[in-house]
C-alpha cells in the first residue's frame, strides 16, 4: 500500500509543472493554437542553425528570421552591431509588420536568440505591448502540433514605422571606457553575461583577447533559463542578486544576443535602467588597444590601484 502511495506521489509531482518566470510576454503554445490565425499575427522564427527552419520544419506560417543578417549591421565591424532604424525598418516590412501587428517571436535558444529581435523592437519604439514570445519554443510546439517544412509564402508587404533610437537603451564603447575604466563611476555596474571560462580569459572566442572589461562581474543570463524556458522569478532573482537595484546597468556579451536575454530578465524583475552596448565583446576584444582583466574579480593587476 505505501509502495502504491509512493508512486501516486511520484505521478502526481511529475504532473506539476515546474515554477517559472511570469511575464506579461510569455505566452504557450495554447494560447499561439487559439490565435495563429488572427489577422493582424506575424510569427517569427529564429534557429541558432537557420537551414532547420526547412529540414526541421517551423510552425505553420512563421517566417524565417535569419539571426545574423537580420538583427545587426550588415556593413558594420563588428557584424552585430545594432542596425539602422531604416535597415530594421525595412526587413520588419518585408515580414509583413504593420504598427497595429502582434508579433510572436520564437526560437530553439532558451529565448537567448529572439531576445535581439525583442530589444531591437524596443530600442526603436515598436509597440512592446504588441510582441508575445513563445515559452518552450519549438520545443513545446513540436510535442503536440505540426511542423511545416515548405516556406512560408512572402507576405504582403507591411508599414510600420519605427522611431529613432532611444537613447538611454544603448552604450558605446566610449561611455564603457569612460564611466567604468576610468572614472567608475558608483551609480554604473558594468555586466558581462558571457559564459563564465570567457569572463575570466581561461576560455577565447569570438575575439583576439579574452578575459573581460575591467570593472565587469559576471552573471550567466542563460543561467536563468532551463528547457527552452524561462526560470522561476525567485530563481531569476537570487541569479542577478549581484546586480544593485536602482543603478544604471551597462550590458555585454560577445555577440548580442545573451545581453538581449539579460535586458528582457533585469526588466522584467523590475531594473528600470538598463543599457546594451552596441557591439558587446566582440568589438572590445578585437580592438588591442582597450585594456582587459583576466580572473575572477572585476578589477586586477594595475586596476585595483
């Protein structure tokens, strides 16, 4: 009898879903199944490998976002750059975006990848009440409804109209040097998303140096994710305990999309000013002239005088 009660509680525990983040953003896969075909929906997929929106398939009428070529400055060095708000206007277009769209993003990255497209929307004055994102992905999708392989026809072409820039959602490298490097400034924290191996130097890609900016700390915004999905708001919370509130926060990882993830995260548990800096690490790192730490702490060497 205890045996049998045992594994009634084992069921009914593995039939509770875990406790995860609660954004207004998120939406299931229930909800997409009611709404995919409403009139004003565009949904957009982005895969960390592009070829598998055709051989792996994507969700009945989603169009292809291509993370690179898409989402940063096709003629920039480095490559992901933040893109004009002409050039982003233009491809929003071509997808079909009017101002009144609702938008749902997906991807099959923990949101890490439709998380660029989701600050780019937000960087230049789309309507962000307008922008759902998928929880689970193509992960959740794929369990219980179709995937199409065949493209999606090219739709009608769409007239949004994006805003400049908003200037307090981005940094450059100078306000970076200045305000952190040099002056350290108190109300700055200065936040390296990357893997932790490339914060410290002990692992180098995407760039010439490794290690990190000097006044960096390190929290892993995928941390915060877990099958496909978003972790509990109380576990999003002890992950960027380090991060003060009420301070300015600048952003960065290698390529633009972990700082986007990290933008959406620190928003969502309520940080009310939060900077990416346009080009991350891989325009820091390649350029041998800015100066880099290596280990563990934010400052070392000749910056802890």
């Amino acid at each position: 009898m205890k045996k049998q009660l045992s594994i009634f509680l084992l069921f009914l525990w593995l039939a509770i879903p875990a406790a995860q983040a609660s954004p207004e953003f998120m939406i299931d896969s229930d909800w997409l199944s009611e709404h995919k075909e409403d009139k004003n929906l565009v949904i957009l997929e982005v895969r960390y490998y592009p070829h598998r929106y055709f051989t792996v398939g994507h969700i009945p009428g989603a169009i292809q976002v291509q993370r690179f070529k898409d989402l940063g400055d096709n003629n920039a060095n480095p490559l992901m750059r933040f893109p004009s708000r002409e050039a982003l206007e233009k491809t929003l277009r071509s997808w079909g975006v009017n101002d009144d769209s609702t938008l749902v993003l997906y991807d099959d990255s923990n949101t890490a990848l439709v998380s660029r497209l989701y600050y780019l929307l937000d960087l230049y004055g789309f309507n962000m009440k307008h922008v759902k994102i998928l929880s689970g992905g193509t992960t959740d999708w794929s369990a219980f409804e179709e995937m199409a392989r065949e493209p999606t026809p090219a739709p009608k072409p769409g007239a949004v109209t994006l805003k400049a820039a908003h200037p307090l959602l981005s940094v450059e490298w100078t306000d970076v040097y200045d305000d952190v490097v040099s002056r350290r400034d108190p109300n700055i924290v200065l936040l390296d998303v990357r893997p932790h191996d490339m914060y410290t130097g002990k692992v180098i890609k995407h760039s010439i140096m490794g290690g990190h900016i000097p006044g960096a700390i390190n929290v892993v915004s995928l941390d915060g994710t877990s099958a496909q999905k978003w972790r509990s708001d109380s576990e999003l919370a002890e992950l960027y305990k380090p991060v003060p509130r009420g301070k300015t926060v600048y952003v960065y990882c290698h390529d633009g999309f972990r700082m986007s993830l990290a933008y959406m995260q620190l928003k969502h548990l309520g940080y009310k000013d939060v900077r990416l800096y346009n080009g991350g690490w891989s325009h820091w790192g390649n350029r041998l002239s800015l100066p880099v730490v290596d280990g563990d702490k934010p400052y070392a060497g000749d910056f802890e005088l």
